[in-house]
C-alpha cells in the first residue's frame, strides 16, 4: 500500500529479551507487576524491568498473548519482553495481537505443545504506515472497540454477582420476591434442607415433572425430517441450534430418540459438573429431537418450569449431582438420582415472581452477551482493513473521536 512499509520486528524495536524468574516467583501483596504466561498479571516484591514494554507470553495455554505496561515490573523467564519501540507501540500490540497467533499456529509441529521461539518474534513482517501519526490513528480506534468491549464485559459480570446473589437468597426463601428479607420465625426444618420458608413444601423432581414421556418409536417413519440436539451442543442456559444437524430417521444416530417440545429443560446425565443444561424454546415450527444422553424434563400444570431450572442450576441442586457423581473417572447421573432430586417448592404465583427477577438478569447478559459479539466482529473486520491499509484512516477525523467520551 502507499506510503506503508514491511520491517522485521528486530528492526522496529531495541530489545527483545526474556523474564529471568520462576513462575511461582510471585509474592502476595508484592509491589510490582509479575508477569508469566497468563491473561492476569501476578506481583513480586522486587522489578527488573522499568520501561514501556510489550510482554509476550511465551508458552502454554495463553501462547501468543501480548501485554501492555509502562513502568516497573518483573517477568517469568518464558515471558519475552520488548522494549525500544521504532513505530507506536500500541499500534503493534494490536498487530501483534492479530497476527503473531497465525505465525505460532504456522510453527507449531503437529501434536507438540505451542511456544515461542525467538525467531518467531524477531523475524516476523510488521506491515506499518510510515506516518507515526497514522499508526496512532489506527491504534486509538482499535482501543476504543476494545475499551467498549470491556466496559461491556463488566457490566456482565456485574450482572452475573447480582444474579448469583438474587439466586442464592430467592430460591432458599430468604428472600421474598419483593426484595425483603424473611425472619426467623417465618422459617421451620426441613431434615434436608434445614431452614425452609413456612408455605413452602420439599418436592421430589418426580413429583413436579414428567420425565422422558414421549420418545421416538423404533418404527418410526424412515422419512420422518427432524432437527437434531446432541449433548456438545448444549452449555449452561444455551443451546447452539446451528450446531444441529437435520435427520431423516433412517440416517440418525441411535441416540437421537428423547422427543422435546417448547419448555422442556434437558440435563445431561453424562458430565453433569459441565452444567450441559438448558431450556428448550425454539419459534420455528420445526420438529426436535435431543440424544438420549439427556433427561428431558416437562413440567406439571401449576408448576413453574423457569423456576426449577433455576433451582436445578444453583447450590441446592449442585450439592445433589456431585454427591451422586464423587470418584467416579466418568462422572455421570442415573435414573433414580434425577427422579430423587429434591427442590424447595413456593406457591405457583410465588414461583412466577422469583422465576421473573432472575429471568430479567439473564435476559440482561445475553443481550450484552450479543453486543460483545457485534463489537468482536467490528474490532475483526476494522483488524483486517486497517493493519493491512485496505482502509486508510482519516487521521485529523479519528483523533476528533478519541477526544469524545465512550
């Protein structure tokens, strides 16, 4: 591209060297920044370095991750350290950020553990435009995508403390719906449970469901189309429907039998610790079918199925699997175990109430969920245009933007 140039990454900065430390060399409450080849720093009580740097994880499960920090720290001997930058640091971050993970995959030996070698770094082709300015243009916009993306990160996990708070109190009855708190005396004990809210009744997951009711017969049509949910495509309150594949039956797989239908919930019985549990609502007028690997759970009339989900995916219920699943090398639940699950049971219209309130937190995050998913393919496509020079930055423009507030 114009006025763009192609240098060695030994060329664009004075030094690449390494941490000299342990990785277990962090100290609790030390002073400086520690860093090892994790997406968290750690800290030390003493500094090697004292600098603008970009620190690069040099192996492991984080291989290829690059850090940003100014000042004085400390590093795990296969942390490589950069310092000396000749093209604004930032902008090579994001490059690096880009495409260091596509030269370490390049690298990497079929069946061998990823890692840096120095020449991975040093002779990689740094694409830049020659006017600093510019590189400072592209930087800041690609920071602004990854500070919005942040903000949103933490508003979710903000979300999700209150959601966990809000599950831990309303659905052990310590808290009403209407956000106060029971006393004492509106308490009796349960032998199981202990402190239950008076109104409320220890169930059993038979009494409240039908489980399994309705299967596909081995002499179904051989025609008969259906969409297809195997236990991979389930995780905790989701279901990838584009992960599900259309069978006639003639062509499933043995175990696409368990009939599901609009607000059943489907638990896993294999690796129940995985929480492969979700509530089933699909508009489409399609028919479904989920392996026989799940419990398919229906709800009885006056029974809130929303409400017990949630009870299925807090502590009351957690206690339950791993108390059935502990020391076994394939963890995995039977039967009697889902039939014998034991719930904490409000009225109908208390359950709706509590059912809403965490419904709302839910609703919240995955709506903030997609919006990280829209700012990921923005930040993509900008990557992709800008750090190849596709797209050429106004820079008098962007820097106008930088001053506004996100």
């Amino acid at each position: 591209m114009e006025n763009w140039e192609t240098d060695k990454l030994m060329n664009l900065v004075s030094s690449i060297s390494t941490g000299k430390l342990d990785a277990n060399a962090m100290v609790e409450g030390g002073q400086y920044r520690f860093y090892t080849c994790a997406k968290d720093f750690y800290h030390i009580d003493n500094y090697a370095f004292d600098d603008e740097a970009l620190l690069v994880s040099g192996n492991g499960e984080y291989v290829g991750y690059v850090h940003y920090y100014k000042g004085k720290f400390n590093a795990y001997q296969r942390v490589y350290v950069l310092t000396g930058f000749g093209i604004n640091v930032k902008y090579l971050e994001h490059y690096l950020n880009r495409y260091l993970p596509i030269r370490i995959n390049k690298e990497v030996s079929q069946n061998n553990i990823p890692y840096i070698r120095l020449s991975t770094l040093s002779k990689m082709d740094i694409h830049y435009p020659s006017s600093l300015p510019e590189q400072a243009a592209i930087a800041a916009l690609l920071s602004r995508v990854d500070a919005a993306i942040e903000a949103v990160q933490r508003s979710i996990a903000a979300a999700e403390r209150l959601k966990k708070s809000l599950m831990q109190n309303l659905l052990t009855g310590k808290m009403k719906p209407d956000g106060t708190f029971r006393t004492d005396d509106e308490f009796y004990t349960d032998e199981k449970f202990g402190r239950v809210p008076k109104g409320w009744e220890v169930k059993k997951v038979k009494d409240v469901f039908s489980i399994n009711s309705d299967s596909l017969p081995s002499k179904t049509d051989s025609n008969y189309k259906f969409k297809y949910i195997t236990i991979e495509s389930v995780s905790t309150e989701k279901i990838n429907f584009n992960d599900c594949l259309e069978f006639n039956f003639k062509d499933a797989p043995g175990r696409a039998r368990r009939s599901i239908k609009n607000g059943d919930i489907l638990i896993s019985g294999v690796r129940p610790n995985l929480k492969a549990f979700a509530i089933f609502n699909n508009p489409n007028n399609e028919n479904w079918i989920c392996s026989t690997g799940f419990y398919v759970l229906t709800a009885n009339k006056q029974e809130s199925n929303l409400f017990y989900y949630y009870q299925i995916l807090s502590e009351i219920c957690d206690k339950q699997f791993y108390s059935w699943v502990a020391g076994s090398n394939y963890p995995a639940i039977g039967d009697r175990d889902i039939r014998q699950m034991k719930f904490l049971c409000p009225k109908y219209d208390e359950q709706i109430k509590i059912a809403e309130k965490i419904k709302s937190i839910s609703d919240y995050q995955q709506a903030k969920q997609q919006k990280i998913a829209t700012l990921e393919r923005l930040k993509k496509s900008l990557m992709q245009n800008l750090l190849t020079g596709k797209v050429r930055v106004k820079v008098e423009e962007i820097e106008k933007i930088m001053e506004e507030k996100i």
